[in-house]
C-alpha cells in the first residue's frame, strides 16, 4: 500500500484512513500513578490479590445474632466498630441468645448468621428486640462474594474509567501499566496569521485553527500538547518542525495545497519524512497529507498536513487524526460512533468528491433530528460551530427532502 499511495495523486478517503490506522501502531506500554490512569487504556491484566470482602461484612448499622433467636428479646454482649483489629480473644462472639452491635462496614464476630438493621429493632439499656422474621445472611456480604482472590478483574485493552480505578486502589495497586498517550504539536503556518494578543493588519486574520486543533486534542484525552507557528519560508517550518523532535504526531495546517507559499510538503520532505498519500477524494479537506518520520528509540512519527480553512481543518482532525490517536493509546474502538436519525431541514448540494457536511443533531424522542449546518465555504466557521456530527455522502448530486433517513458520526463524544 505505502508506494501505491506515497505516487497517488487523489485517493479516496477510505484509502486514506486505512493508510493512517496501518501506521498508527499502539505505543508502548507504560507505568503510571494510578491518579494518571484514567481515560488511558489497560496494557496488562489484573487479577484479585485476595478475597474481597476479605472477611464476613456488615452492610448497616444494626446487631449481629443468630437467625434462630428471630422475635426473641437478647442482652447486647458488645460492639464491633468497622476496622475493629482486636484478637480473637478479645471480641465479642455471637452465641445463641445474644446479639452483638455491629457498625456499616465491620468484620461480623463469629457466629454471625445475620445483621439486623438497627431500624428494625427496639433498644432499651442493654437489650434489644428483634424482628419476628431474620434471613441468615440477611445484611451480611460473605467473604469473597464480591470477587475471589485470583479472579480475573479487568482485561488488558480495557479504558481506565472512575470506577476502574476505584478496583485497582481496592486491590492494592498505586502504580499501573497503561498505553500512554501520545504528545501533540499543532502547527499553524501563514504570514496572514496574527498571533493571540496582536492586533490584525488590514489583510490579516486572527489564528483559530492552533486553539482549535488543541481543544480537540484535549477533547480526545491528551494533555501533552502544544501550538507552535511557522512563516510562509522553508527555513521558518524547518527550524519549527525541528522543535518537533519528541512529540509523537505532529500536525501542521495551511501550506499543504498547490500554491507558491504551500511548503509544508517540501518541508515535510526535508525533515526526513515519508510522504504517504497527499490529495484524498474528499469535501472539505481535499489537500490533506500524511506522512511518516521515522526515529531510533521513540518509534515513528506521524504527521499531518491539514489545509488552513477551519472546517477542513477540523474535519482533517476528526477524520484522521483522532483514529490515529485512539489506535496509539490502544483504544479497541477507533472509529467515531455512528448513529441514524431524520433530516431536519432539506439538502441540496454536489460535488465529484466524496462530501462530509456538518449537522447539529437533536434528541427527538427516541431518535434524532439533524440539521443541516451549511455557510459560505469551509472558512466559515460563524454558520457550523454548533455541529456535533458528520453527514457522508458519495459523489454527485444530492437532493434530499426534509425527514429524509440519514446515518452520521459524532464529531468525538455526543453533546
């Protein structure tokens, strides 16, 4: 596939993408903090050290006692606070006839066949009434009933939620080994880019493609980011590119197309990368380009070339990128997550290139509605900041009616 692509002029946006999962190999694993572990991905299994409850447990607050004794009127022979480390010989014990007061969380005493809420009870001084009904087992969590010691908790190739971690902290791990994320540069390259805090010239445009590539970087789980600018010169991208030796995908926008100032691929060149496929059969985001630098130690280096105009600068991210990424850290699934609804509005439009329009798509019941979000061109940021979602289609001409049945993908997480 490589030679076929790297000589191609115009490739499809499938080729595409199968061309960037093949070389977005899964990064090495690492070990962390387990408090740096959530939303990266499993790389080695774990397994119960022990029995959890690693004894007989208390779920309320109430009185140990023998499920026989259930109506009857007992003496309270003590109490048993949660983390209660006395020895044996210094608990209470649970014999026919008495009941022992337990606390949310203690190691039931032996002969404990049940825990009644203290809800259920009557108490006055030292003795206590119980319910004339008591289950055995009733309240009590058996030791290993949550899991055995040994058994098979979380598979590697398994994202580290919340809750996630909450299992490991339980079975003892501070420390854990996750595919890592990796570290991003974007790039934004033009003279007629003003910098954030300058005034614009009068042929000048304020930079909104760098803020942009990093909130969606963030948005898909990085925090090794960073945005960098370079000229309309070689000697400008080279000594930016240059600053790119570490970071794992580097993305440059603007200067990829056919234009006397679009160096970014004669750039690319000169850093030493392989260009893969520059030029994918799609609307917007025909210039694309992808490429591989390859490096001794850290493995290869992936970078993109997305054209300046925000919407394909956004959609270049969306499509490719973010696949890139969640085939790095190991993710199962690295595709955005498709869905069907209705159009809201009516479509027209065409194109002799495969076409991704933006939506805003809205619950509507149990389905979605879908709208249309469409301006003056992909500079147009002002008509399709609201989208959530990408509508394809193939190419040619289009006209589609309002409630018109259309599949879509979701631009990263629904909102």
């Amino acid at each position: 596939m490589m030679s076929r692509l790297t000589n191609a002029k115009l490739i499809d946006p499938d080729q595409a993408l199968a061309c960037v999962l093949e070389h977005a190999a899964v990064a090495r694993a690492r070990t962390v903090a387990l408090a740096r572990a959530v939303g990266l991905v499993l790389a080695r299994e774990v397994r119960a050290d022990r029995d959890y409850p690693p004894f007989d447990r208390a779920m309320m607050d109430g009185y140990a006692v023998r499920a026989e004794d259930a109506g009857r009127t007992l003496p309270v022979a003590g109490l048993v606070p949660a983390g209660d480390a006395r020895p044996g010989a210094g608990r209470p014990r649970v014999e026919p006839g008495l009941a022992v007061e337990i606390m949310t969380g203690a190691a039931c005493p032996e002969g404990t066949e049940a825990v009644v809420m203290k809800e259920k009870v009557r108490r006055e001084g030292d003795r206590v009434t119980l319910p004339e009904r008591i289950r055995v087992g009733d309240h009590v969590a058996a030791r290993g009933s949550e899991c055995a010691a040994g058994q098979s908790l979380l598979a590697s190739g398994e994202p580290l939620t919340p809750l996630a971690v909450a299992v490991l902290a339980t079975v003892g791990l501070h420390e854990v080994d996750v595919i890592p994320e990796p570290s991003l540069a974007a790039i934004t390259t033009g003279d007629e880019l003003a910098r954030p805090g300058e005034v614009p010239g009068p042929t000048q445009i304020r930079d909104s493609n760098g803020p942009m590539l990093l909130a969606q970087a963030r948005r898909a789980g990085l925090s090794r980011c960073r945005e960098l600018h370079a000229a309309d010169s070689l000697a400008s991208l080279a000594a930016v590119l240059a600053e790119c030796e570490d970071t794992d995908l580097v993305i440059l926008t603007g200067g990829v197309s056919a234009g006397r100032f679009d160096l970014v691929p004669e750039a690319v060149v000169a850093w030493g990368a392989e260009v893969l496929f520059h030029k994918v059969s799609q609307k917007p985001g025909k210039p694309i380009l992808f490429a591989r630098r390859e490096r001794a130690a850290a493995g290869a280096q992936l970078i993109f070339g997305l054209p300046g105009n925000p919407l394909s600068t956004h959609f270049g991210f969306h499509r490719y990128v973010l696949p890139a990424i969640r085939r790095r850290m190991g993710w199962r699934s690295v595709l955005p997550e498709a869905a069907h609804g209705r159009l809201a509005a009516p479509l027209v439009i065409g194109a002799d290139r495969t076409l991704f329009v933006p939506l805003r798509v809205e619950p509507e019941g149990r389905a979605y509605a879908a709208t249309p979000l469409r301006g003056e061109g992909s500079a147009d940021i002002f008509a399709t900041f609201r989208a959530n979602a990408y509508l394809r289609l193939p190419p040619g001409e289009h006209a589609l009616d309002a409630d018109t049945e259309v599949d879509f993908e979701w631009m990263g997480e629904r909102r």
